[in-house]
C-alpha cells in the first residue's frame, strides 16, 4: 500500500510539475500569416480585407498607447506605427509585385492611402512576459489593383523589427 501511495504521490508531482512548463519565445518578435478575409459591401463591392497573422515576443512589449506619441512614438517618426504595410500591385508586363503608394481617396490631397497601423497596448500577466497571440488588421481596399500583395512586419517597444511576411496574391477582381 506504501509503495502505491508513494507512485501516486511521483506521478501527481510529474503532472504539477509538467504542467508549470513556460514557453519561451526569443525578445525579437516573430511572425507568420495567416489568412486573409475579403469583406463585401451589400452591393457586393470588395470594401476591405481581414489580415489576419500570428505573433510571438519573448519580453512582452507589443502594441502603443493610443496617446504614446513621444520620442521614438511621435508623429513623423518611422516608430509611429508598430505595424507596417507595404503595398504592392502585380505587373502584368514584368510578371512582378511593385511596390506602389496608392493616392489619397481625398481628390487634390497629395498625402498618400495610409495602411500602417499603431496595435493594441498588451501587457503578459503574471511572472511570465512572454507574449503569443494573434492579431486582425482591418484594411480598406479603396484604390487596390486586381492583383496586389502586402508585405508586412511589426515593431516591439523596444523597437526590435520583427521578420517580413508577405501575403499571397489577393484578387480584388
């Protein structure tokens, strides 16, 4: 009886202890595609896409403030946005993506369309800072070719680059 108590006793610690496991993520964050969602008006005009990708940052410092606007996060600085959208349109001549910035749907505004975005301020609870997850980026398709790619990454508060993906082709035709 001894002996069953004591192999309960060892097999419950391996469990507690199994279960305690912490992943570990590098402090560079990293990320993966995942899909693309195409969303219709009722007159069945594509009007925006989901993009849709999953994150990993080993410290736990994604996303600003909404008023986090200082130095590196000001305005005009490169930091401003954490999330950075490349636009690119297929060439039919070439047979290549090229890199386009797409005029402003505002008639005689010289600004171009603007895809970057500022993510969500997250903070990991408890001791482990480690942060996985998954983010959905809305984006408006007003001026998108019939063929386009994004190419895209993210900074880290520490202003760490994470790696760049690419999108497959989107057909908005």
């Amino acid at each position: 009886m001894k002996k069953l108590t004591l192999y309960i006793a060892i097999g419950f610690f391996l469990m507690l202890s199994a279960c305690k496991k912490q992943e570990t993520f590098p402090i560079i964050p990293q990320i993966s595609f995942k899909e693309i969602t195409k969303n219709y008006n009722t007159q069945g005009t594509l009007t925006s896409i989901d993009l849709k990708f999953d994150f990993t940052d080993g410290d736990g410092d994604i996303g600003l403030k909404q008023n986090e606007v200082s130095t590196p996060y000001a305005l005009n600085s490169p930091y401003y946005y954490d999330l950075m959208i490349d636009y690119l349109e297929f060439d039919k001549k070439t047979g290549l993506f090229v890199h386009i910035y797409p005029s402003s749907p505002i008639e005689g505004d010289t600004a171009h369309v603007q895809y970057n975005a500022r993510l969500p301020y997250l903070v990991p609870a408890g001791k482990n800072k480690t942060l996985k997850g998954e983010i959905t980026q809305n984006i408006n398709t007003f001026g998108f070719g019939e063929k386009v790619r994004l190419d895209f990454f993210i900074y880290d508060r520490a202003l760490h680059k994470s790696n760049v993906i690419s999108t497959p082709m989107i057909e908005t035709k």
